[in-house]
C-alpha cells in the first residue's frame, strides 16, 4: 500500500512541475503533504491546469493499483491483520475491510498473510468501513465449482457431517449437500453412523437450482469398476462352478451373496438338507462362505447358487438297516392338514399320515396330535430310498381297540362318551382313543325337534349312549342317546290322545295356524280354519280357548289340535236334538187327519173317489200302504 501511495505522489509531482518553483519543491520533499493540501475545487475551476498526458498517466495508476469493489463480484484479499472479533483484509481497494471470524470457524488457522475469496457486502457503513463477507464469496464459489463438476462429471471430496431421514447431510465446497442411503455404497447399509465425520469421495449427481439441492453419490464412483469385474466374472460362470462369496441379505424366502460385483440368491430350501424356518438359522451377514452355482439365465443376470450341494445327501448316509417295522424317534418339523413331517435324522424325514396317528377312523388335522418341536416315536412303514421318501406311523405301536370291541361294546350296551365333531345329520361321540361311534341326530331326543346337533349339546360334553349297531368290519358303531330314557310318549299317547279336550292359551301364531305348548315336551298345531270361533272369528295369541285333540302321531311327534270342533259339535247336537223333536211331532196322528182319511175311505167304497192321474194315483198308493 505504501508503494502504491509513493507511485501515485511521484505522479502528482510530475504534474505540478509547471507550476512555481517553490509548489514544485513541495512537491518533491513532501508528496503526501502536497496530496492532502491540494485544492481540487481551484483545479475544477481551471483556475490551475495540468498537462493532459500526466493526467492520464495518474489514472492509469489508480485504475492499476486500486480495486473497483462492485457488487456480487468474488475477489481474493490478504489478512493483514487478525483483531479478537475480525480479521482485517486488503483488497487493494482505497480502504481495508473486516470480516468477523465467525465466517472461519472452519480455518481455525487463519493467519497473517493468508488469501482468502471475499465478496463486497457493503462499500461504507455509518463509519465509513468497507464491509466484506467470507461466507457469501465462498458460497458463490461453491456453487460456480458444484455445477462446474456436475457438468464435467469430476469427483470431489466431501465431508460427511450428521445423518438425516433417507441419508447423510454432505459438504460440499461449504455447500450440503445430500447423499441418499441408497447411495452410499453398492450393497445395504446397517450402520449410518459408521460413516459420520469421514471425508470421501463424491460425485454430483442432480442439482435443483430452485431450491438451492445439490445430490451427491458415492455408489456411482465404485459402479463402474464393479461393472468391469461384473462382465469378466459372468464371462467365466459355469453350472457346477464352486465361489466365493459374501452375504449381503438375508430375506425371509433366501439369501443374497455378493460374488465380487455379482449377486446371487441361494433359495431357503438350498441353504441346507435339513428343513429350516428362516435363513439366519444358517448363515448371517456379511459371512463369506463357498457356494455352487446352480443355473442362471440366458444373459446371466440371475443367478441361482447352492449351498447344500456342498455337501453329500444325509439319505446316503442313511444307515442300512432302517428297514419297514423298525421303531425310529424323530422331531417334528412340519405339520400341514394332512399330516406330520418328523426328522429322524439331519435332513432324513418321513410323513406320518393323520389316519396312521390315531385307530379313530375319524379323521382330525394332523395338529390336534402332534405339535412342531415334539419327539415322537413311531414305526417305519414303507422306505424308498432311490427316491428318498418315507412313511411313519404312530398308531402301530398302540393296540388295536377293534380287535376285541364285541365284547367291550356289545349291542345294547351302555356307555359314557365324549362329543368330538359334529355333522348336519348327528353327532361323533368318542368312547376311547381308536374307538367313536355316531348318533343320528334322530337318535339324540324323544321329544325335541333338533335341526342342528349344536342345538342339544357342545362339543366337549358327555353324553350316556347306548350301542344301537355294531359294525366290526367297517369299524362303525351306531350310537343312540334317546334310548338310555324311557320314551315320554308313552305315556303321553294317553293323556292327549285323539279327542281329548284341554283349555289352553295360544302360544304363538305361524304360517298357516297357531302354536299351543302343553309343556316342555308336547306342543300342539291348530290349522288356521280350526282356530275359528262360535261367531265367526279368529283365535288369537294369547286367547284361552277350548280345543280337542284330532291328531297323535308319536312316531314323527305331530300334535294337531282344533277349537272349531269343539262349538261345531256342540251345534250338531242341538241339530240333532231338534230334528228328533220335530220327527216326533210329525209321528202323531191329529184328529183332523183321522176325519179326512175316513172321510177318503168312505168316498172309495161308495164309489165316489175321483179317478186319479197315473203318478198321483201310485203315490197315493204308495201314502196308503
């Protein structure tokens, strides 16, 4: 600065030649002095003139030697000097400006001497300072070099500064910017934090000059190498091909191993000869283990590998001597409906069938007897060891109960049970483990009407049974509960029986008639034409009335009732009474017929009888026989 003063005196000095000798010695001695004391408005006023050249010259200097401080123009400036708040740069402008140091927390070794990019923030404030700002020329600059490597594709360096939802916040040239999780690295990361307050490498990937987003991605640096070692490791895939890999995901239905920028899945039943309920059993992430490769498609972009096929098939170890009849213990591994998959041996299973778990040729789900995890014991039935499949069965190492039910339940017999299922035609009552029978759902009451077996009892309930059949071949009982009580009917065939007669309420009105309830076991049905009264109208609920029983059917149950009769065969008899009355009266002889019929008689024997009509005359006849 001093240098730049000291060439701008010599010029004025330069100028002021022309002028007096004693101005010109001024000059020279003391050119500051000359510069502060000279009298520009004299000059404006051409009161004094200066050679046009030399003024020429002195504003070439000054244009050389001091900034012009326009607005959003970025330059770079010295620290001269660092106070406790700010830290003073030239600029080559006419004064010196001052940042405060909180725009290089950054830089905590700001110093002396060191350039650093500034930007104008305000040319004079109240004293007459020249303002500059750090922050702003370093974000101008930021972002001049972010799209300058967006554009060219060049890799920057990034400092990774906290997590945040979906990624990390990254600077970038004091610029954050984002980098999605998925971003990161070519396989799944678990550990965010592990990448907190690293520098890495980036590129930039997407700029939203809207709103000021800058997406970074350090994934797309490391692809491409991937994508050579990709091509020259599917170029040498061949089926039967054992590698190296490592574990990268695990899923619910296999697991995903990194081959060295290749991925490929070893499906769950692939994982090992034993069954399995998820892969972590087996394998975990990031172990690195040897797999086969198993097939893969025509461009080699899925690859199926194995890891089982590593080792030799457990049924060829599968001791010779294991043969039909022979007792093995297992673990249950797997139920499904129809039956149970036992373990006899790592990777050696066989089925029990759900009929070969119990003698009940009442078939239940495989569950109600076994659960996964239990040891059972069981029998080999049948053994195919070309391909690896084998029958167990539970029920063989238990008596058969049907081998002497004749003279555990012989018919007539009497019995408790259990109820175990229900059908829409009876119920399925269990006498022992093995041994059921079925009661007709006919067969469960003497006197309610059942449309449902749920409607008489629950499953679970016991119930006295009698053993109405016995079938030994077809391992069936015919069961009846019904007949362990004596029929009510019985005795209520005497009590309403046909033309009995009761007062009773009406119970309830249906299609077609009225319902009337004797009691809880005998209820009577009156058609809707025997529920009319004397004068004419209807019984209706609630109304207490006479009836009389037309109809008892113990069989099928059928009450039918009539109030209709009872006043119908009360008008009859009065009918009757009456026409008997009256056929009495017209019996009597009156006097005046006895004088007419003498008076006939008289007229015929004196000949004096008119001759009647044919008709006439033989109906008299016929009136005087």
């Amino acid at each position: 600065m001093a240098e730049d003063n000291k060439k701008v005196a010599e010029v004025s000095t330069e100028e002021t030649q022309a002028h007096t000798a004693p101005t010109a010695t001024a000059q020279q001695t003391n050119p500051t002095e000359f510069l502060d004391t000279f009298d520009w408005e004299r000059y404006s006023e051409g009161i004094e003139k200066v050679d046009e050249d030399q003024l020429k010259a002195f504003e070439k200097l000054v244009e050389d030697n001091f900034v012009d401080t326009i607005d959003n123009d970025v330059m770079t400036g010295v620290v001269i000097k660092i106070t406790d708040r700010d830290a003073i740069i030239d600029i080559n402008a006419k004064s010196e400006g001052a940042i405060s140091l909180n725009e290089f927390r950054y830089n905590p070794n700001l110093k002396e001497g060191d350039k650093v990019e500034v930007l104008v923030d305000v040319r004079e404030d109240a004293t007459g300072q020249l303002v500059l700002s750090h922050r702003k020329a370093r974000l101008i600059k930021a972002w001049e070099r972010v799209n300058n490597a967006h554009d060219t594709g060049e890799i920057v360096n990034g400092y990774v500064k906290c997590r945040t939802k979906g990624g990390m916040i990254v600077d970038v040239f004091g610029i954050e910017a984002f980098l999605p999780g998925s971003q990161i690295d070519v396989k799944p990361i678990r550990d965010y934090d592990a990448y907190v307050d690293k520098t890495m490498e980036f590129k930039v990937v997407k700029i939203n000059h809207e709103f000021k987003n800058v997406v970074v991605s350090h994934k797309a640096l490391i692809e491409a190498d991937i994508e050579e070692q990709k091509k020259e490791i599917i170029s040498r895939l061949e089926k039967g091909q054992v590698l190296e890999g490592v574990v990268k995901n695990i899923t619910s239905y296999g697991v995903f191993v990194d081959l060295g920028g290749v991925d490929g899945l070893v499906h769950i039943t692939d994982l090992s000869w034993s069954r399995i309920n998820h892969p972590n059993e087996v394998v975990e992430l990031d172990q690195t283990l040897n797999v086969v490769i198993l097939d893969f498609d025509e461009d080699k972009s899925r690859i199926q590998l194995g890891l089982k096929q590593l080792e030799a098939h457990p049924w060829e170890a599968l001791s010779d001597k294991i043969k039909p009849g022979d007792k093995v213990k297992g673990k249950v591994v797997v139920i499904a409906d129809y039956g149970a998959f036992v373990e006899i041996e790592e990777g050696v299973e066989g089925l029990i069938h759900v009929s070969e778990m119990s003698w009940s040729t009442h078939l239940r789900s495989a569950g109600d007897f076994v659960k996964v995890g239990d040891m059972v014991d069981a029998q080999v039935l049948t053994i195919d060891r070309e391909d690896r499949k084998m029958s167990l069965g539970m029920k063989q190492l238990h008596p058969d109960p049907w081998t002497d039910i004749t003279s555990k339940y012989p018919v007539g017999s009497t019995h408790n049970g259990v109820v175990r299922n229900f059908t829409n035609f009876g119920v399925f009552v269990e006498l022992e483990e093995g041994v059921d029978g079925l009661i007709y759902i006919s067969d469960l009451s003497w006197t309610k009407k059942i449309k449902h077996p749920s409607e008489f009892c629950a499953v679970g309930d016991k119930l006295d049974i009698v053993v109405l059949e016995l079938d030994v071949t077809g391992r069936k009982l015919s069961l009846g509960h019904k007949q362990t009580m004596d029929n009510p009917w019985d005795k209520y065939e005497a009590e309403f029986g046909i033309g009995t007669t009761h007062e009773v309420a009406i119970t309830d009105m249906v299609d077609k008639g009225a319902v009337v309830e004797f009691n809880e076991d005998i209820t009577a049905f009156i058609p809707t034409r025997h529920l009319e009264k004397e004068d004419g109208s209807k019984l209706k609920k609630g109304e207490t009335a006479q009836i009389q029983i037309i109809e008892f059917n113990k069989e099928f149950k059928r009450v039918v009732a009539s109030h209709m009769v009872i006043h119908k065969e009360e008008e009859a008899k009065i009918v009757k009474q009456a026409a008997a009355k009256s056929a009495e009266a017209v019996d009597k002889p009156t006097l005046g017929d006895a004088n007419s019929k003498l008076q006939a008689l008289k007229d015929r024997m004196e000949g004096k009888a008119p001759k009647a009509e044919p008709k006439k005359a033989k109906a008299a006849a016929q009136e005087e026989e």
